[in-house]
C-alpha cells in the first residue's frame, strides 16, 4: 500500500495550494509591473517616503538601506533597519511608494511592541531550526523504515510537528503582514505623501501582496495535512 501522502491522491490534493501560489505571485508581478510606471504627484523616492514616515513617527533612529534584488524588501527589527530593493529605494512611483511604506510599518509596529510582530519575531529562531530539520525527519522515517523499525513513525511524527511549527509561523505571519498594510495606508495618506487619487494604486498594490501571505499559510496548511495524512497512513 502506497502511504496517501506519497500517492497520486496526496499530490493532487496540494494542486489547489499550488495554483493559489502561481496566482498570487502572477498579481503581484502584474501590479509591480503596472504600477512601477505609474509616477506619484509629489515626486518622493520610497528611501524619501521610508524616512519621511519614520521621522515624523519619531523613528529617527532606524536606518533605510539599499539592497540588491526585486522585491527583496524588508525590515530587520533584530537592527531596526528598512531594506529597500534599488527600484524601489530610488524609485518615485506608486508602487515604490507603497512598499517603501509596507516596510516602514513593520517598524511602527515594533515600536509599538505589536504582539503578533513580537510572536513572529520570537518563533523565527525556532522555525528556522524546524525548517531544517523537519524534511530530514520526514524523510528518514518514510525511508528507513526498514532499517529503524518503529521508530521511523516516531522520526516521522516529530518531522510532522516541525512541520506544524512552520505552518504555524506561516499563520502569524498574515496578521502581521496585513497591520504593516494598513498601517502604511494610513501613514501615507495622512502625511499627504499620496494624493487620494492615487489610493486605489496603493490598494492594489498592497492588497496584491498580501495575497501572497494567504498563498504561502494555505500551502502550509495544506502541505501539513498531507503530511499528517501521510504519517496516518504508516500507522495503520
């Protein structure tokens, strides 16, 4: 008997997972791509729109730097730092904009000790360990059966809840990524760095990123459920 997670049945059932992710990352490369040539009213550079919102929020201290990449941009709250990919850092359109402000709300969030930033920010040693350990696990018990006997189920059900773990990580994330979002919405607005025509490119931007977020946790969740079917199945 083939175990369901290593049949055709327990492939298929990751497809809907996996179109979600090719549709994710298709709307925000679409919406990068249309609105990276769309120009702002007030001619700011994302690096000028990342520091304007964290003076004015009294974060002085944290540092905007250039890195290499597209849509590598993130912020570092272990160096309280803004990274800012080149298009974006000098960039001076609406989705520039929109990033450069996504980012910074990371920083208002850490500056306000948002819980489920703290969470994230707790778990992310612990997950990279689970990260690293969990196919290992997976795969050694589905393998070595032969060789390890009944504790391959064990080394299987240990790689089942790192796994868990990740998903875990991949559901936490969400809240965070839609607060720095709104955060960045509201900022932008407020400091009157966007008209409020130029809202809507924000919006879609933004919300386009998010997307991913989903895509990413409902691949998780549905790659933990194989999984657990999966280790199910050797038990019987």
């Amino acid at each position: 008997m083939i175990p369901y997670g290593m049949s055709l049945d327990g492939l298929i059932f990751m497809i809907p997972a996996l179109l979600l992710a090719l549709w994710a990352q298709f709307k925000l490369r679409s919406n990068y791509e249309r609105y990276s040539h769309v120009g702002t009213r007030n001619g700011l550079s994302g690096a000028q729109t990342a520091r304007e919102i964290l003076d004015r929020n009294g974060l002085q201290n944290v540092e905007i730097y250039e890195v290499e990449g597209t849509l590598s941009d993130h912020y570092d709250p272990s160096k309280r730092a803004v990274f800012l990919s080149t298009d974006v850092y000098h960039g001076n359109s609406v989705a520039s904009l929109a990033v450069a402000a996504h980012e910074v709300g990371h920083a208002l969030q850490h500056k306000l000790s948002y819980a489920p930033l703290n969470l994230r920010m707790a778990l992310v040693p612990i997950t990279g360990i689970a990260t690293n350990l969990s196919m290992f696990l997976i795969l050694g018990g589905i393998f070595l059966g032969s060789v390890l006997g009944p504790i391959s189920s064990t080394l299987l059900w240990i790689g089942v809840g790192c796994y868990a773990l990740i998903a875990f990580f991949q559901l936490v994330t969400l809240p965070v990524e839609y607060d720095a979002s709104a955060r960045a919405k509201v900022q932008l607005l407020k400091l009157g760095i966007i008209d409020p025509r130029e809202s809507e490119g924000v919006e879609r931007m933004l919300g386009a990123a998010a997307l991913t977020y989903v895509a990413a946790m409902v691949s998780a969740l549905m790659e933990l459920i194989r999984l657990f079917l999966l280790a199910r199945s050797r038990d019987e």
